[in-house]
C-alpha cells in the first residue's frame, strides 16, 4: 500500500536526490516539460 505525501516540483538537483533514494516505482504522475526534464512528480511512500 503507498500513501501520496507530497506534491513536489522537481529541479535538477531534487530529481537526482529523490531517484536516488527512492525506488522509481514510488514516483507517480511524472510530468515533463516541452524539453523532456521532468517537472514534477506525485511521490508515494510505502505505508507503515
């Protein structure tokens, strides 16, 4: 079960912390802007 805890803007910098430490499958709702850099993400974290 993964619970939605936050709506994040991605930067350059987020984007490499987040998929970094994160597996991929937690992010949800990718978006990407007209360049094909991601902008912004739905992030899921596994519920305890």
């Amino acid at each position: 079960m993964y619970k939605t805890v936050y709506k994040i803007t991605l930067t350059k910098a987020s984007y490499y912390y987040i998929f970094a430490s994160m597996e991929l499958k937690y992010a949800k709702n990718l978006k990407k802007d007209s360049k094909g850099n991601y902008k912004s993400a739905d992030i899921y974290l596994r519920a305890n």
